[in-house]
C-alpha cells in the first residue's frame, strides 16, 4: 500500500506543477524547484516506511518516466532545456545510487535534503537577490547570496542529522560537510550536481557514522 501511495503522491506533485506552469504565470525556474523542493523532500523520507529495494526501483521508474516525458516533452514545468533534463536524470539516478550506498536512512535522508532544500533555495535565493552579487564557475552563473544559502542550509541540516540520528557532532560532519557540499553544488555544473553531491555527502557520512 505504500509503495502504491508513494508513487500516485509523486505523480500529483508532477502534475500540481506542470498546472502551474501552464495555467499561471510563475516563473519557470520556480515552479522547476517548487517540484525539485517537494518531490526530494517526500523522498529524503522514504527509507521511513519503504524498503531499499523498492526504493531503487521507484528510482528506475523515475528515471523512465524523466526520459520519456523529455523525448515526448510532457512535463515541461521540470526540464525546459537540455541542461535541465541533464538535472532531472541525474535526480533520478541518485534516488537509487543512494539506496545502495547508504548506511542508514538518516544519511539518505540528510543527503536528499541537502539536493531538495539546499539546490532549491540556493537557486529562489539567487533569483530573487543574486543580480548584483553574481560569479561565474566553467562559464556558468552563481551568486554569493545563492550559494550562502545552500551553505547556511547544508549547516542547519547537518545539525538536524546528528540530533536525530546520534552521530558523533564531529568536525566533519557539521562543518567538512556543509563545505564539500557548497563547493560541490559551485563546480558541478550542467545538471551533474544533483548526482554528485547528495552521494558525497552520503560517503562522508558513511565514513564518520
């Protein structure tokens, strides 16, 4: 029952977001994160009443439904260019990779709140007050305000992890992190972050738990 419910609960968020972006006049890369923020968020939990092999399969059902809905653009609120699609694959993939490589479900979950909360909110934040604090990384766009916001975040969800989780509150853990993570959303650009980054976390946190 679930897993049955996990998958029509994704499928609503899909589709609540591809209504806003064709019957109102959000931006686009809002309504992108807006999917990004609450579909990683539903999944940052799922090893909470899912088990790992349905995770990794739901990964793969994802990853069909993403490169189907870009071959027959479907659900044009998520991947709008080819660097979005590049994103939304690699989310997919790294729902499963972190299914198989994580030691506890709180380290999936603290690395899948990095990708849902951390890239969303550093991507609204540049938006709204990057324009004058912008930088460039391999030719593209960031902003101190961006990217502080990922850091602040990536901070506050380390510290949620160990509380919950009773990991040592180690110097890697919620400062090393946060860090990695930060330079890691920067220089992995084109989409590749989304896969890059929440499986670093989940190793380093592997090697500290």
């Amino acid at each position: 029952m679930a897993f049955a419910l996990t998958i029509i609960a994704v499928f609503l968020i899909l589709l609540s977001a591809e209504y806003l972006a064709r019957r109102t006049k959000m931006h686009a890369e809002l309504t992108r994160k807006f999917v990004h923020m609450a579909v990683g968020s539903f999944v940052a939990f799922w090893p909470f009443f899912l088990t790992w092999r349905q995770i990794e399969v739901l990964s793969i059902a994802f990853f069909v439904v993403m490169v189907v809905s870009i071959k027959m653009t479907i659900f044009t609120a998520i991947h709008t260019t080819p660097r979005r699609a590049i994103g939304e694959i690699s989310f997919a993939m790294v729902i499963g990779f972190l299914a198989l490589i994580s030691s506890s479900k709180w380290i999936f979950m603290a690395a899948m709140l990095n990708l849902a909360i951390g890239d969303a909110l550093a991507a609204i934040i540049g938006l709204l007050w990057g324009e004058k604090n912008q930088y460039k990384v391999f030719g593209k766009i960031k902003s101190i305000a961006g990217t502080s916001a990922f850091f602040i975040v990536s901070l506050l969800i380390m510290v949620a992890y160990v509380k919950l989780s009773h990991d040592s509150a180690s110097i890697v853990t919620l400062f090393i992190v946060p860090i990695m993570a930060t330079i890691t959303e920067n220089v992995a650009v084109n989409g590749t972050d989304n896969l890059i980054m929440p499986v670093l976390i989940a190793l380093m946190l592997g090697g500290t738990a």
